[in-house]
C-alpha cells in the first residue's frame, strides 16, 4: 500500500506552516535550548511543532530522548537510556514554563522500563516544583503506563495534577503490531485506576486512525475508552514520520473526524478534538476548557 498522502493532507499540513511568528519560533527554540530541555514536539517530528513553537509553547519530554520501546509509529529514539533522569530537570521545566508566560502546560516523556518505577517518581516531582512554585499553572501529564504499576501511578496521583492522560493509540487487533511491549488490556486499566483512585482529576486518551483499523474496531475502542471513565479524547490521522516506520494505511477525510467526534461525544465524553492533525497535546487549553 502506497505511503503517499493525498494532496490534500499535504495542503493541510503546509497550511499549518504558514503564518507563523518566526521571531516566536527562535525564541522558544531558544530558550529550550538555554536550559537544555527536550520537547515532544520535535523528537517526535509534530506536523504542530511550528504553529506551537510560534505561540511560544511546547509539550515536554522528560527522562530524556531515548525509549526503552520501539513502538512502529513513533519517530523518538529508541534503545538503553544512556543516563539516569535529571535531578535537576523538575527545576529547569519549571523555569521555561514560568518565562513562556504559559497557564496550562503539559508533561510527557519516553517510556523508562529501565527504571525500578517506570519514571513515576521523576513525573511527581516535576508536578510538585510546578505546583510550588507556580501554583495557578494547570498541569497536564501524558504519562506512559508504568508496566501496570498501581503503585508508581498511585505516586503520581498523590501530587494532584489536574489532568492525568494515557493514549490507547490504536485498537487491540493491531496493538502488538504498533505498540511491542505495550497491552492494550494494560493501558485500559491505567485511565480506569486513574479514575477510580482520583475520581476528580480528569482523564484523557487518544488514538491515531489509519494505522490499519476498521471502522467497527473504531467504534469499540471508543466504547472502550469511555467505559474506564475517561473525559477527554482526541482523534487524529497517523502520519507516517519515515520510510523505516510503518505505512499509512488510509487517510481519513475530514468529514469522518466530524462523525467520530460526534460519536465519541454521544458516549459521553466531555471534550473531544478529531482532525488530520490533532495530537493528544494539540491546543490542550482550548480543548480543556469545553469541559466547562
């Protein structure tokens, strides 16, 4: 199957690009650059990454650029994390999101199967130094599943961000295919214990469409997804980061976004964003705010 992008998606994408304030792009390369900090945006190759960049805002990587995992999809290094996480790390993040100006900011990172707690530790002490030292920012954590740890998810948990997210990425018949060394049972359990240990933080998935689904497939994962309680969804197309990763399977026309969103939205959820490049971070104020 050809991996070519209909012209369409590709006007999307360099629709994207236009526009954009170049004296914010530089600005905030630079001051990630000034306190030595890793971004989602670029070591994952976000078609968003410029429009973000512009506004002066990023989704951050933390415990480092390289992943234990090596899920198919997924541009980020792969392989043995050369060092431990950066004690130092939760300081510096804190102090970009402070010069960036930014109210909500959100907090990701590589999978750390190496660590005895998956990162979970590292993730808590990040939310506390933003909670310290700017208490009204509203934090938002992306966060791996920790090898089904409760434990570890209970540590990050108890330092209340305000919204704890988990992406599902795709459904089950393809899951060992797009996410080795991830369970979709797993990553199921992580949103539905998020929820049943803190049932007032609000949780939040996402998946890509055209990694080889089916529609039906679509419509249980959904299903899925609202049953473990989550609030906030995100739909967006898979676009394939290189020859070496997997082939897109089918574009979605923008009309069929519409059509999940609504579905998802019938199920219950309270904010859901679908579209050729909606990302799980992508505009996260706007989206949380629909929440009321």
């Amino acid at each position: 199957m050809s991996n070519a992008a209909p012209t369409w998606v590709i006007k999307t994408v360099a629709q994207a690009k236009r526009g954009l304030d170049k004296k914010g792009i530089e600005q905030t390369n630079d001051l990630l650059s000034r306190l030595n900090l890793s971004t989602v945006c670029e070591s994952a190759g976000c078609p968003n990454r410029g429009e973000c960049f512009s506004q002066r805002t990023a989704t951050f990587l933390i415990l480092g650029e390289v992943c234990t995992r090596r899920c198919s999809f997924c541009a980020v290094k792969h392989g043995r994390p050369p060092r431990p996480p950066d004690d130092r790390e939760p300081e510096r993040l804190t102090q970009a999101v402070s010069e960036l100006g930014l109210s909500h900011v959100v907090v990701t990172s590589v999978t750390r199967d190496d660590l005895p707690d998956g990162g979970a530790g590292h993730y808590a002490r990040v939310v506390a130094a933003l909670h310290q030292r700017l208490p009204r920012v509203r934090v938002e954590l992306l966060i791996p599943d920790f090898s089904g740890s409760l434990n570890a998810l209970e540590k990050v948990l108890a330092e209340q961000p305000d919204i704890l997210a988990h992406n599902m990425e795709t459904v089950p018949r393809i899951y060992s295919q797009v996410r080795p060394g991830a369970d979709y049972a797993r990553s199921l359990a992580v949103l539905r214990k998020a929820k049943q240990l803190s049932p007032k933080i609000i949780t939040k998935s996402g998946f890509m469409a055209g990694l080889g689904e089916n529609d039906r497939e679509i419509g249980g994962l959904l299903i899925d997804i609202s049953a473990a309680g989550c609030d906030m969804l995100t739909i967006g197309q898979y676009l394939s980061p290189s020859l070496a990763h997997r082939p897109v399977a089918r574009y979605l026309e923008s009309d069929e976004f519409d059509t999940w969103r609504e579905k998802a939205l019938a199920l219950g959820f309270k904010s859901v964003a679908a579209g050729t490049l909606v990302r799980s971070s992508y505009k996260a104020p706007i989206f949380f705010k629909e929440l009321g």
